[in-house]
C-alpha cells in the first residue's frame, strides 16, 4: 500500500506538519512531500495523494490546481487549519486502520479478477447447499482460468492465509484461501486458490494482488470464490445466512460496468435435443446398421472422419432431417501430432463431407488420456487448447461454414500415466473452450443412482454451468457395465433423452455405440454375429 500514496504537506512551517503526521506515516508506510509537482509525479495504480490543506498551505486552491493539471489523481484531502489539526484528524485514521479517510463513505468492492463474469450467483442451488447447512450458495463464483491473477476487492488487513487443510488435516472446502478484515465490520474471503502471496498482518488496498486462481478445495473447475461478512448481520436478522454471510452483489464495482448477460441465442435450428448414435466405432457404417437406425428411429448421428461420405446419403435415405456430426479422427498412440499435421490429415476427409452439407466437427477425442495425445503431443489442458484453436483456425480458412467443437474428454479423475483430471484438463483450456463453436462432453453410468449423479449421467451439468452460452453436444454416453442387460440399458437410454429432450441449448446425444469390430461387446446395439440386442427396439418405442 505504501507505494500507492503520498501525503503533500504545507512548505511554510513544514516540519510542525511533518511532526504533526509522523505517527500515521509510521504507521501505514508512507512518503511525505511539500511539493505539488513531486507528488503527482509519484505515479503508481490507484495512487491516492492525501493532502494536508490548510489556508495558504500551498499558495493557491491545490485542489483545483490538480483538477486541472492531473485530472486523473485521485485526492484525499484533509482539512486541516493547524498541525494540532491535522494529528487530530490522522489519529482517528490510525485508530479505525483507514488511510485513506473512507469511513462513513460506502462500503464497495472492486471487482477482485480480471474476468468480470459471474459463474454462479449468491443464493442460488440451494438444492446443492442444504447439506452443508446453508440456503444456496455463499457468494460468488467469478471466472477466473487457472493461475490468473486475484485481486483484493477493498482496502483492509490480511487476518488469515490457510494452505487448504483444515485443523484436522482434512481439505477446507475453500481449498488455499486468503481472508481479510475491512472497515466497518465487513470481511472477504477469497476461495479455490493455487497460492496466496500476502502475509498475515499485511496492509493491502483494493486493486492489489493477493493471489493466484485455481481450483482446490470443494471445487470442480478454476474460478475464484468469493465470500463477503459483516459483522452481526446474522443476529441483526439482515441475512438468513449463518455466520454473518451477506450479498457481495450489491458491493461489487467492475472494471467497466457489467451488465446482466444476454439470453443465449444457441442458433440450434431443430429447438431440441436429438435422439443420437455413435455410428460404427471402427470405420465405415456396414450395411447391417442401417436398419437398426430406422427401427431406433435416430434423429442424429456421429461418424468418425474415416467413415464414407456415401454413408451420409444412406442415412438422409433414412431420415431426410438426419442430423450428422463427425469426429476429425487420428491415431496418437506414444507419437507426437502437432497441430498443423492433424489439420492437414482431416483436411481431406472434411472435404467430402463437407460437400454433402455437414458442417458440425468434432476436433479430437478425449484428449485428457494418454493413448489421445496426453503427454505426447501436450502436457494439459492449456496446451492442448492451443493445439484445438490453431487446428480450427486453420481449418476454418478452407471450410468457412464448419463449426469446429471442443472435444468430449474422459470424465473422472486423474490416473498416473493414463488420464489427467476431466474437470483440471478443461480448466486448463477454458479459453480455448470458450473460442470453439459448440462443445462436447461424455457421460457415463453404472446404475439407475449414478445416471443421474453429478460424477456420472448429469456431467453435462456442470457444463453448461460453466458455459452457459454453448450449444452442447453429449457425444458419449453409455452404460458400459457387463452386469447390466440390454433390455435395462435401453430403458435407461430412453429416459436420459427424455431428460435431455427439452433442455436449453442441448443438440444432440449420442449413444456409445452403434456397432464396432471388437472392444465393445456391452454397449454395441448391434453385434458382429448379426445379434440386434434389445436397445433399438426399445429406443423406437419411445413416446417422443
């Protein structure tokens, strides 16, 4: 803070006034100056020039003077007859801890990153919340990619710094945080950081950086969480939060003011989610599928960029409205794929089916796992979006009606040597998610229960919490298990369309899998031996 203001004192009698402000330069680190110029030369962010303006002090209105010349400063000006008066005036400042004189003015809080977008709200899910005893949730979640910068929101003192762990050694839910104490009772904290990089004890203003956003503790994705206190409101029954949580929505000042976001326009021309299949998961469509589409009565389907572009003219056959996507498809086991060779590899195979109209492509698959390029071909989340975003650019100069997607990852945590975290990959690469087309996710289950649990069916959740405005595309899901009938799975699929049916901004969702040579014997709907197992029957009775 010391490096943000400087306090100008009267040349006549200077050192009376310097006497006069030694305790509050001591006591808040500060330079003091008796020349104008000097102090407007002290240039940093935010600075604040605290004036000690007495009659005569400075030979003219100094504050008008600055007004005119440096209407950029920010002035704090003390009126101030004698040096008696002005040590009066400071004192009350050193007792409140209030450099800057803003006690009785309101209480506001800069926006603390530089991403001014709320992710999610104060209050809401309260569904989520109940269980830890709070009526939704406890302030605001506000993007923030990992290792991005945090600022503090208001001048004040850091009261504690926590590395993630709780007392008893278990994970805080705010994972590494930081907390700090303001005037007038108010208090911040700021969650789900990768480090903090103030000290306990230390004098911050608002605007300085605290630390580093991630997301540990009780969090699925980076982003900065931030909770706002004042002292007694709970008991003053000004919040129905417990331990004094109040709105911070009120409070915050943007960089530039936010406004509400806009209703998202998904341009999804056919207005629901379509009934979908994973075509043949080895190559082209054989001819034995064709009639399990019509008895499942598919209204989209994905093929993978080698498939042929004459498959697309037999399912329009089918189902002139079918709706196709393809998946831009290579081999990366244990080899190196930059990002212009892939393009240049897919760049044929679009072409063909490009020509036939469609325009919807998948960029890679699962690119959190090792056997899809994780350690060989990029180290993370970040490098891989570097990699998506050099591939769609170049492919959207030879293609300019293509929608490119960012690809559906392996969903769960990570696994040495196989799969790094879904929800660390996308965080990594949130700004590559942002810059794609549509995105893609996988969902998978192994019961009724986890079909609709958080960490299987309902993934997609988090998505669109997290990306609100995408168009999203389930282009995996399945129940794998080998414990499970045909007949359960196929119930299962018709009730998870039907519960994607109307949602917002949802495409399509593709079933794991139409048929394939080897690899997936619980989840093909068709086998190699000609057996059609209960699945498409069941899917084409639907009432939808």
């Amino acid at each position: 803070m010391a490096d943000k203001q400087i306090i100008l004192l009267p040349k006549q009698n200077y050192y009376s006034w310097v006497a006069a402000a030694k305790d509050f330069v001591m006591k808040f680190g500060l330079n003091i100056t008796p020349d104008p110029v000097t102090a407007a030369n002290y240039q940093s962010p935010n600075q604040i020039i605290t004036i000690a303006n007495s009659p005569d002090g400075f030979g003219r209105d100094i504050v008008q003077w600055y007004k005119d010349n440096y209407p950029n400063l920010q002035l704090d000006v003390v009126t101030a007859n004698t040096p008696d008066d002005l040590q009066k005036a400071l004192a009350t400042r050193i007792a409140t801890g209030d450099p800057h004189g803003q006690a009785g003015a309101p209480f506001t809080l800069l926006w603390p990153t530089d991403y001014p977008v709320i992710t999610q709200a104060f209050n809401v899910n309260p569904d989520i919340y109940r269980r830890y005893g709070l009526p939704g949730h406890e302030g605001l979640d506000i993007r923030a990619p990992m290792g991005t910068n945090v600022y503090a929101a208001a001048e004040g003192n850091v009261f504690q710094t926590s590395d993630g762990k709780n007392t008893d050694g278990t994970v805080h839910a705010y994972g590494i945080h930081v907390r700090i104490q303001h005037r007038d009772g108010y208090q911040t904290i700021y969650g789900h950081l990768t480090k903090y990089l103030v000290t306990v004890n230390q004098q911050v203003s608002a605007g300085d950086l605290i630390g580093l956003a991630d997301s540990t503790g009780n969090s699925t994705g980076s982003h900065l969480h931030l909770t706002l206190k004042k002292q007694g409101a709970t008991a003053a029954g000004q919040t129905n939060f417990p331990n004094d949580i109040i709105d911070p929505t009120p409070y915050m000042q943007a960089p530039a003011t936010v406004p509400p976001p806009p209703a998202p326009s998904y341009n999804w021309s056919y207005g629901k989610c379509l009934v979908g299949v994973n075509g043949r998961a080895d190559g082209p469509m054989a001819d034995a599928d064709y009639p399990v589409i019509q008895t499942a009565r598919l209204e989209a389907v994905k093929l993978l960029s080698s498939a042929r572009p004459e498959n697309v003219d037999r399912l329009k056959q089918i189902n002139q409205n079918m709706f196709i996507m393809v998946r831009l498809f290579a081999a990366f086991q244990g080899r190196t794929v930059r990002s212009d060779e892939f393009a240049s590899w897919v760049e044929g195979d679009i072409s063909q089916f490009y020509n036939r109209g469609v325009r919807y492509f998948e960029v890679h698959n699962e690119a959190n796992l090792q056997i899809e390029g994780w350690t060989y071909s990029w180290q993370d989340g970040k490098e891989f979006g570097a990699w998506f975003k050099d591939v769609a650019q170049r492919l959207k100069a030879k293609f300019p009606e293509a929608k490119f997607g960012y690809p559906g990852l392996s969903p769960g945590s990570s696994i040495s040597g196989q799969r790094l975290d879904s929800w660390a990959f996308l965080g990594q690469g949130d700004e590559a998610v942002r810059s794609a087309d549509f995105v893609c996710c996988h969902c998978y289950w192994v019961s009724d229960a986890d079909q609709v649990a958080a960490t299987g069916g309902l993934v997609y959740e988090e998505y669109r919490r997290r990306y609100p405005d995408k168009l999203l595309f389930i282009t995996e899901f399945s129940n794998p298990t080998d414990n499970t009938d045909m007949a359960t799975k196929g119930r299962q699929y018709v009730n998870y369309y039907n519960r994607l049916r109307a949602l917002p901004g949802m495409g399509a969702a593709f079933a794991f899998v139409l048929s394939a040579s080897a690899y997936f014997p619980y989840e093909a709907w068709r086998r190699e031996d000609g057996t059609v197992t209960d699945v498409p029957q069941i899917v084409g009775a639907r009432s939808f």
